[in-house]
C-alpha cells in the first residue's frame, strides 16, 4: 500500500505523527459531532460558522407565533477605517415551527456538507426558532398579519434582541411552501430531527 498525505514515513522510515494529527484530529471531531447529532434527536442548536453563509431550503414551513424585523450583523471584519462594517440581515422568529423535507447546506473548508431530515411523515420541529438572513424566498400565507409594527413592541421569544423603531411585523401563524434561505445565524431552544442524514459534496 503505497504512502498517504500526511502520514507518509521521512527519509529516516519515521512516520510524520505531528502532520498525520494534524489531519486527522478535524475529521474525528466532525465524525463524533455527526454521530452525537445522529443519536440525540432534540438538539439545543446555535449555529453560526465564522460569519459564513449557509443555505436553508424547506417544502414547508408552518410557524407558530412569527415576526420579522432588520438586525444588523457586526461580526464582519473592520473597513479600512477601523470601523466595523454592519451586514444588514433581516431576522426571522417563530416560538415553534414544523418542517418537512429540511435541507442545509454550509461549506467546510473545500467541500460541502449537506444535512437534510424530516423527509418521511414526521417533519422537524423547532421551538424558539430565530434565523437571520439575507435572502428569503417562498410562497407565504400569513394569519392575523400585522404590518408596520415597532420591532421593539415584539414579544414572541422572550430575551429577543430587537431594534425598538424598527419596522417590522407579526403573526400569529406562518405558513411557506418552497423556502429558501441564504442564512448566516441560527438559533433555536430545541430541533427534533427525524430521519437526520449527512452526506459531503453537492447543495440544496
């Protein structure tokens, strides 16, 4: 069996070990966060990848409890001036939500890693469900809308950050058919997962 990057014996027949952990210690933690995320099936997510894009896409969406207002992103990286440069998003909340056919895709150094779940007769659920985007689209049937409310006169999820004079709305429920988010933050108290699969390469 011919030499493998990284851990390919020297000159002296001595296996590189600082390089071969080097290279295998990021794939044993991936491979031990899929298997922990494979048998807890309610999960307390909070996920951000350093301020990296990842895109959310749903058959359906239905959304208990919604608002929708502008936050602002101070997470990327200062302008020549020194001053952060603030990434306009717009933040999605529900205090519970069920999903069918969830797909989320993120890239992980020079692949992608693909997490779809809720594909069978049992959707996802999330409770206290907060994403923040820049990109939304779907098909939305809102009830009891309200359109034009001060951000800061929302009260859906406790402990929510939101601008007071912002414009923004509400609803009581949600329901989107063919979402697609281009997302960077998501929040949630709990995600239940059925059906949870993974798989590197390809998009959503």
């Amino acid at each position: 069996m011919g030499p493998h990057a990284g851990i390919a014996p020297n000159g002296t027949g001595r296996v590189r070990w600082r390089r071969f952990v080097i290279v295998l210690v990021p794939g044993l933690a991936l491979a031990l966060m899929l298997v922990l995320l494979s048998t807890q099936a309610v999960l307390a997510v909070s996920l951000s990848i350093s301020g990296e894009p990842f895109t959310v896409t749903a058959r359906m969406l239905k959304g208990y409890g919604f608002e929708q207002f502008p936050v602002v992103d101070h997470s990327v990286a200062r302008g020549s001036s020194g001053r952060p440069n603030g990434r306009l998003l717009e933040a999605t909340v529900m205090r519970s939500a069920t999903i069918s056919h969830l797909c989320e895709s993120v890239r992980v150094g020079p692949v992608s890693l693909v997490i779809t779940a809720g594909n069978g007769s049992t959707p996802v659920s999330a409770t206290n469900l907060v994403v923040d985007a820049d990109r939304f689209s779907g098909n939305a049937t809102f009830t009891h809308l309200n359109q034009g409310v001060a951000a800061g006169a929302l009260h859906q999820i406790p402990g929510v950050t939101r601008p007071p004079g912002a414009f923004a709305l509400e609803a009581s429920q949600v329901t989107i058919t063919n979402l697609r988010q281009h997302a960077f933050a998501t929040t949630a108290g709990t995600f239940t997962l059925p059906g949870l699969s993974f798989h590197l390469g390809g998009s959503c």
